[in-house]
C-alpha cells in the first residue's frame, strides 16, 4: 500500500512549520515519527493534500529537568524516553508506559508530540499524562499557549489543537505522590492495549475504554471519599462507553477495566 | 523529489513521487530486494532496515524522511569479501531461519538491538525481537542465534 498522492513539505523551524501550516490550512498535516499518520494514510483514512515534515526539529527533542517539573519536547521519541535516566528517576510511569508502546522499530520513529496530538483512545501516553496532570505547550500563528491535559483530548482522534497549531512541549509537574502502575492487557506483545490503565498517586487514567483518553473520575471520587482499593476498582467502568470490537466486548473491557484498576492501583499502593 | 540517501556506505540518488516509502526506494529504485515486504501495516517486521544506525520498519518511513540520512540493509552487513556479519554468521550456525523470509529483517533488528544492549539476557532478546514476526514460527533458534551473536561480538 502506498499512500495517496500529497505534497511533502520539510520546516527546518518551529516558525517555519507553523508558517507552512499556515499556508496550507485544513489541507496540511504535520508529519513527527509518521507511525499514527502514515498507517492512517495507507489506509485512505486519512488524505492530507500536505504534509509538513517536523521530523528534523531537533530542538523540539529534549528532556530536562526544570525544577518542579520535568520539561520534555513534543519530538522526543518514545526510545528516548524509555530509556531516559531522568524519567527513571522523576517520572518512571511515563518511562514505563512508552516503553510497552509497539515494538523497538516504532519507539525509534514515534514521538510523545504525534502520539498526544493523535488524540487516540486506544494510545499509552494520553493516560499517562492524563494522571501525571501534565500541561501541553502548542504555538501557532497568534502565539503560544498552554492547554491543561485534562482539556486536551477532545474526541477520537480530536485534540484541542486548533489546525495549523504545533504541539512543541509538554511539561509534567513532579508527582507529589510516587506510587505509580501502568497496566497493559494485549493478546500479543505489539499490539494496542485492549485496555490499559495508569495510575499516579490516587490518579486513575484509562486506555481504550471511551471514545476519548479518560480519566476514572468515578473510581477517584470513591478513593477521595474513603473507599477501599477493591470497593474504588468496581466502579472502573462507570459513566464510560468502551467500545465493542473484534478483540473484546464492551462488557468484557469493563471487566478488565475493573480489575486493572484493582492490580493497578495496589501496585501503586506497594511502591508509594 | 529529489533524495539524496545513503545506502550501505553509498550514496544514492534519486528523483521520486513525494509518497514513495522507503522500501519501494530501496527495492524498486535501488534493486535492493533483500528487504522483504510482509504485513506493509507496521505490524511484521520484514521490512527492517537500519536509519542511522537504529531498526525501523521501511514501510512506515517516507523516502523523503531519509532524505540525507544513512540506511544500512542487509546487502550491506557482509566484509568486500563476502565474509558474513557475526549476526549473519550466527544465525547461519544456529539454523536462525526456515523459509527465510522474515530474516532479514530479523537480522537487522538483531544488529540493532545488540548495539544498543551488546550482553542481552534471553527474555530482553525476546522482548528486543517483538516487533518481528517469524510465521515458520522459528523463534527458538532466532533466539539461540541472537545469543550466539552477543557471545561472538561483546
């Protein structure tokens, strides 16, 4: 398969990137790793006249430490960070949870900017930002603004970018409370998690089991309210409209939610 | 287009439609058809090739993104003289390969993991080969042989 025909474009700057973007309007996709887009665009489901090449920015690639937050740009790859000494020691869900995302190959390609600005429910790190209450740090042709996760992730496949917006950092504030867990439940080592759940502290977030990245807001509010790990764990699935699909009912993904949640947030517990 | 790509210590160059993926460059341009197509959907790792020196699956990677860069594919692994890499050589002793046709692939992806973890335990180089598959189901001696590499060159 070979994508449909489209004019390729490479920004050797943010400013660039954004100009081109601009240029363009709707028409124009950025291109990061390519490992959400491309697949997409051999497929036809998606059919961007324009491609603008971001690949080669590598001042948006960094992890650094600020202080009270750890700063990371929109390029870094998901091999950087699984592999990265500060994460370990700062922020090792997010270590962890790019760590499980495809195999080798893809961690070499995709990045934490094309993962989040995908927007895709059924993607690792929109969880781990989610529970990490990161901020997301985007720059198009009126400036530069910051856009709490939480607002972030709009609907499949929808963000709160506005077209022509770039995704350039996303800063995660140290966790007040260390006790993290990121669980996964795949049929095959490669695949997406048929759901997966990240927790920080009291945080809960889930993966694949909306039609967008969620936090388990009930499963939070039971916690806050004094609620033990088994009674906070049975409401994993409340609200929430997981999908039905060749690899599991929607009943069955609310059952896995409920005891991820459970096996998650005692791991947590254990290294708090 | 026009790309400018590195391809086993050579440069190449070529003018292409903006889509070409890398591995239609590197087997209809170049004639290097070594690297196999398998799944084309990021999923089986035939296509492995190695961008600047790390594994990435040729299929999900625009021509255009190599654009200036190195691609090292399997042709380019053994001496001048046709003295097997100690990854092919390895794979050759252990009988790393039934049909053959996930092993370049494989072997590239080898050649990449043990540059970045040169002493793999067993379970790291089957976690390091999970994103090729072998359908002969052939993993054991993949594994032996991978071994046998790190053994050889560490």
């Amino acid at each position: 398969m070979i994508p449909a025909t489209f004019t390729y474009r490479r920004a050797e700057s943010v400013d660039e990137a954004i100009e081109l973007a601009g240029q363009y309007g709707d028409d124009a996709k950025f291109l990061a790793g390519g490992h959400s887009l491309l697949p997409l665009m051999k497929l036809r489901l998606a059919q961007p006249e324009v491609l603008v090449d971001i690949g080669r920015l590598r001042d948006l690639s960094y992890i650094r430490d600020e202080g009270d937050h750890v700063a990371i740009g929109a390029l870094t790859r998901h091999h950087d960070l699984a592999t990265s000494e500060l994460l370990a020691e700062q922020l090792p869900l997010l270590r962890y949870a790019a760590g499980t995302i495809g195999d080798p190959q893809v961690r070499h390609r995709g990045t934490i900017g094309g993962s989040l600005a995908h927007s895709d429910p059924a993607a690792d790190l929109p969880a781990a930002v989610l529970v990490l209450e990161a901020t997301l740090v985007a720059r198009g042709p009126s400036g530069t603004r910051e856009i709490p996760a939480t607002e972030f992730f709009v609907d499949r496949f929808e963000s709160a970018l506005e077209p022509g917006e770039l995704l350039t950092e996303i800063r995660v504030p140290k966790p007040a409370s260390r006790g993290w867990s990121f669980q996964k439940f795949t049929k095959r080592a490669i695949d997406w998690a048929i759901v997966g759940v990240a927790v920080q502290g009291d945080k809960v977030g889930l993966v694949n089991m909306h039609e967008k990245p969620v936090r388990a807001t009930a499963v939070e509010e039971a916690l806050a309210s004094g609620a033990s790990i088994q009674e906070a764990a049975e409401r994993a699935a409340d609200g929430l409209s997981p999908n039905s699909d060749v690899h599991a009912s929607a009943e069955y993904r609310a059952q896995l939610a409920r005891v991820l949640v459970r096996r998650g947030l005692e791991e947590a517990a254990s290294r708090a | 287009m026009k790309v400018t790509i590195t391809v086993n210590g050579k440069e190449t160059s070529a003018e292409v439609e903006d889509r070409t993926l890398l591995v239609h460059y590197l087997r209809d341009v170049l004639n290097l058809t070594a690297t196999n197509i398998g799944c084309d959907t990021t999923t089986c790792g035939a296509c492995t090739v190695l961008l600047d020196g790390e594994s990435v699956k040729s299929c999900t990677v625009l021509a255009a993104q190599a654009d200036g860069r190195e691609v090292t594919t399997v042709e380019g692994l053994a001496g001048e003289d046709g003295t097997m890499h100690p990854v092919q050589k390895a794979f050759h002793e252990q009988h790393g390969l039934q049909c053959g046709f996930c092993t370049p692939g494989m072997v590239m992806a080898t050649v990449s993991l043990l540059k970045e973890n040169p002493r793999p335990t067993e379970e790291q180089v089957r976690a390091g080969l999970e994103g090729n598959l072998c359908r002969c189901t052939g993993y054991h001696n993949i594994v032996k042989a991978v071994l046998a590499a790190a053994e050889e060159t560490a």
